[in-house]
C-alpha cells in the first residue's frame, strides 16, 4: 500500500462564535474565530481576516497556538472589532489563510443583527398557569433582544424604545406571544400553559 501524499489539500473548516446579538450600531465588541483540520494538522499563525460588505477589513489577527480547551485541533483566535454604523442586517466575511500550501484559503459569510443603544429595561416574570409558580430556563424574546428566566422565573431585557413582538417559550409548554410598547422602564407578567398531550390509543 502505497503512503499518502502529505501535500493533497487538506479541507480546514471555520466556526465563528460568541458574537453577540444583536450589536449595538457602532460599538466595538469581540468575536472568536476557530480553524480545524479532520488531519489534526496544527494551523496556528493562519492569517483570520474580517471583511465588511464593502470587502474593507476591519478586523485581523493570527490563530494562537493552543488549541480550544477539550478539542484536539481547533485551533482559535479572539478578535476586537466596531459594528456597522447602521441598524439593521449585515454580512462579514471571514477569510483564513494558512501559512503552509497543504490548507487552502478558507472563506465563510457570519450575518449580524445592529440596533441602536439600549434605553429601556423590561423585566420579565414568567409563571406557570394554573399552579402560578416561577418558571425558570424559559427563553424569551422582545424583538431581537434574547434572555432566558432564572430560578425566580425572572429576566432583565435592556432594549431601545419602540413596538416589540414578545415571546416565551420553554420544553413542555405552549409558546406566548403577545406585543408590547416600550417607551420607558417595565415590568410584565408572563404566564404560559402547560403542553397538553393528546390522547395516546392503546391496543388490546
């Protein structure tokens, strides 16, 4: 059996996280970018670019040489970077590349939700209907803006003023919706179902 060539490219992959959503407009934050080869091969210094929609970089820095703790070969890098200066959707692109010729040039799109600075908080008390207890791990949604309920049933959601779909849902429940008007510091008590099951046949 003949050996295998060392030089064949090697398909590397991208993941991109710990990126907040959505930005506030303008604001610097940071994002986490990893490379991994199925080889194992190690990719530090690989060059990580990030690019706007207008192809500007805006962001670049090189993959360390540690690994991401409890991965063998993901191999990462964290990066500052200032949001788009508009609200709304966008698209950055990543660009790695490598410094040997065994790992071709990787690209990969990240979309990215802005909004504008924060002015209101909404707290939310999420209970259960019928026994009026406190729900907690609930995921909860004011427009964008996400937030999952503590033991107490309760979560913090700082948002900009305006018109906003809420939403409330958790394993075993019915999901809430309703819509709310933020114009100031609020409180808001959500109750939700119980999931009923449907009548399971049975079978003689």
């Amino acid at each position: 059996m003949s050996a295998p060539e060392t030089d064949s490219p090697h398909e590397a992959s991208l993941a991109v996280w710990d990126l907040a959503s959505p930005l506030v407009i303008a604001r610097s934050t940071t994002l986490k970018i990893g490379i991994a080869c199925p080889s194992g091969c190690s990719l530090s210094g690989t060059i990580i670019d990030i690019r706007d929609e207008e192809g500007s970089t805006i962001a670049s820095g090189h993959i360390g040489s540690e690994p991401w703790p409890d991965t063998l070969a993901l191999y990462w890098v964290e990066l500052d970077v200032a949001a788009p200066e508009t609200e709304g959707t966008h698209a950055w692109s990543i660009h790695a590349i490598s410094q040997d010729s065994v790992h071709p040039p990787l690209e990969s799109i990240v979309r990215l939700v802005t909004s504008r600075p924060p002015e209101h908080r909404v707290t939310l008390e999420v209970i259960e209907q019928g026994s009026g207890g406190p729900l907690a791990g609930v995921e909860l949604r004011v427009g964008p803006f996400r937030a999952a309920t503590d033991d107490r049933g309760i979560a913090c959601i700082d948002v900009p003023g305006g018109v906003y779909e809420v939403c409330a849902w958790k394993i075993g429940h019915d999901l809430f919706t309703t819509t709310t008007h933020v114009a100031a510091d609020m409180s808001m008590q959500v109750e939700i179902a119980v999931t009923l099951l449907p009548d399971q046949p049975y079978w003689m």
